[in-house]
C-alpha cells in the first residue's frame, strides 16, 4: 500500500478523525486510525471506539490500494509538523514509511485484523445548512452537564416535528433551548434523541463553516437509548451512539410572565461583567442592580477585593436586585449572534431569561432562549 498526497489536506482530515480517538482506549488497538486506498484512488482514514466513529474519504495523487493500521495521535502528530510538501505513506512489513521533503518518519503498524469494522450510517432523515447546524450546537452545548454521573444531563435533546428541529440542554443551574429549521427526507418525520453533547458539539464545530450542507441520519430506534445518529458532510462522516431519551419537562420551566425586562449592549454588558468578575472568587456571585436607565454590576464583599460598574440600559418594569454566577452568564451572553442581550426577570429568586435582541411582538426573534438560575443573595 501507498499513496501520496498533499500535506495540508492530509494533516486536516488526520486531525479530524484523531478528535474521535479515546484517550485511554481500553484495547490498543482502538487508539489507532486505519487507513485505506481504495481501488479508485481514494484514501479514507476512520477511527471507531464502539461509542464514536469518524471516517473521512479524501482523494489522493496516486497511490496502490491497500490496508493499514497506525497510532493516531502520532500519525496526526507528525502530519501537523510537516513541511509544506506533498505527503507521501509506504507500507513496509511491520512498518509504514511517512516522507515528506527531507523529514522521514517510521512508525510500527499495528494489527488491522484486530481492529472493529465501523457501523453503517443510519437511514438519511434529512439536512440543514452547516453553519446553522454549527451555530445552534454551539449554543446548546454550553448549558450540558460535565457529570458523568448524571449521564441525562450530559447530552443535548434533538426533538424533530416536520421542518423543525429543537435543540435543549441542561445542567440544573441553567437551561439552553434553540429551534432552528432543516429539510426533512419526509415531511412529518418525528424523533427524538438524546445525543452526548460534547461529541455533538465537537462534530458541530469539525463540520461547520464549509458552506455545505450537513446530512442527519438517525436510527429508527431514535428514542430508546439504543439508537444510533450520523452526521455527514463534505466527505466527512461520523456516528454515536445515543444516550437514554430521559430528560427533564424543559418547556415547564420556562418563565412566561415577566415583571422586569432589560436591553443591553452585549458587548458591553460582556466586557463589564469580565472586569467585575475579577475579584469575584469561584463560586461568589456577580450582583446586578437595576433601576431607572442604568444596572449596577458589583462583586466582592467586606474586606475582599471588591468591583462595581455601571452601565446604561433600556429597563422597563420593577427595580430589581439579582445575582449570577459570572461563567454562566458569560457563557450564555457568548452564545447570543446579536448586538442587544435581552434579560427578563420574574423575581429575584427565580430563573431570568436570557435571549438576543427583541422578541418577536417587537420584531425579533426567540428561536434561542438561555434560562439561567439566579444565586440567592444573602438579606
């Protein structure tokens, strides 16, 4: 087996699929990536750990068909700190020879026969545009729980009715939900599934900004906690398994009566809460005041560094004294694709929304909701 191919493509896709390599992968063998010349002068290279696999097929200059199995991590590595000339992968014995210009590498194979063939894409349910898909997971994913413990909490919820797709995550303290719309393969196609979220949000990410579109494909048993859902896209395919569907009543806990609502810049409102966070320890808050045109940030108390900012602001509704914690209100604000953060408030002691610009009575739009809970100030 050999193929030679240009060195920047090369390095892009080995560092796609390397993403999907374990850490610590219970076998050997599954911490490599195989790659595979077929007859048609084409390389793909995969990588499969029995939750997650990834597979890109690229074509290459020339090369013999054939099979081979190397350490990922290494071979992505190597191909990042080759020079910009085209690439070319011998396979001799127990060894595959990587030149490139003057540099030469020699890394051991390891046994192809041992390695797990990867699952079929499910059925296609239908597609959306990537740098929608990348965006509306990018938002999501920020709110999913790091607990593994708490496995339900850790994924994003995909719910598809029709030409609607709803995205929701949670962690407890906060509560992300965006809907977006996509062109199902049929059009009263409906699921459910519970996607683990930080292979959704990496995938998200790998295959955004390509301007193409991304295929969802999804297992009938969408829904059980058995199922299977594949993402594709420019010659880039991956697969997870699903986690169980369990998930909290989300829409129950979403305010819809408001006592207060505030506009702000949300560049400002970023940059102001960032320099009062500073003196902020881990887990004290960042207390917001408003009244009248402005809202006063403050953090830090007694005889602790101590911050406060003022800022103007478009308020509408009952004075009101609230606390956040600071990464969870920044990481909300950062999810916002809009110059005004909307913040609207029940009481101090209940969930506030937050959501760009103006809703859509004022002529904006509310497919992107950031509910977050607020730190009960002390009297």
């Amino acid at each position: 087996m050999m193929f030679r191919i240009d060195r920047d493509v090369l390095a892009e896709a080995v560092a796609w699929t390397a993403r999907s390599l374990p850490a610590r992968p219970s076998v050997p063998v599954l911490a490599g990536m195989r790659l595979e010349v077929t007859d048609d002068q084409r390389l793909k290279l995969s990588g499969f750990d029995y939750e997650v696999s990834a597979e890109v097929t690229l074509e290459v200059q020339t090369g013999e068909p054939g099979v081979v199995l190397v350490s990922g991590k290494l071979l992505a590595e190597i191909t990042r700190a080759l020079p910009a000339q085209p690439v070319e992968l011998v396979v001799d014995g127990a060894k595959a020879v990587v030149t490139c210009g003057s540099a030469r590498f020699t890394l051991l194979t390891m046994p192809v026969e041992d390695y797990p063939s990867l699952p079929a894409m499910p059925p296609a349910a239908g597609r959306v545009g990537s740098d929608v898909f990348a965006s509306a997971v990018g938002q999501v994913a920020v709110a999913a729980g790091k607990d593994d413990t708490l496995p339900m909490l850790t994924g994003v919820r995909m719910e598809i009715e029709g030409d609607t797709v709803t995205l929701a995550a949670t962690d407890r303290y906060r509560l992300a939900v965006r809907e977006l719309k996509w062109q199902p393969e049929q059009p009263d196609f409906q699921a459910i599934a519970m996607i683990p979220g930080r292979t959704l949000a990496d995938t998200a990410k790998a295959l955004g900004g390509t301007g193409a579109e991304v295929e969802i494909a999804l297992s009938s048993a969408g829904g059980t906690g058995e199922g299977m859902i594949g993402f594709s896209s420019s010659g880039r395919r991956t697969t997870t398994r699903l986690l169980d569907p369990e998930f909290p009543k989300y829409r129950s806990l979403l305010p819809t009566e408001f006592s207060a609502r505030a506009d702000l810049s949300t560049a400002s409102f970023v940059e102001a809460v960032k320099r009062v966070a500073l003196v902020a320890e881990r887990n004290t808050p960042v207390r917001l005041a408003f009244r009248g045109g402005e809202v006063v940030l403050e953090a830090g108390s007694g005889d602790e560094a101590q911050a406060v900012e003022a800022l103007p602001v478009d308020f509408d509704g009952d004075e009101i004294n609230i606390a956040f914690n600071h990464q969870f209100l920044l990481e909300g604000l950062g999810a916002i694709d809009s110059d005004v953060a909307r913040l609207q408030f029940t009481t101090p002691t209940k969930p506030a929304i937050l959501t760009g610009g103006k809703p859509v009575d004022d002529g904006g739009s509310e497919d992107y909701r950031y509910l977050i809970m607020p730190i009960r100030l002390s009297s």
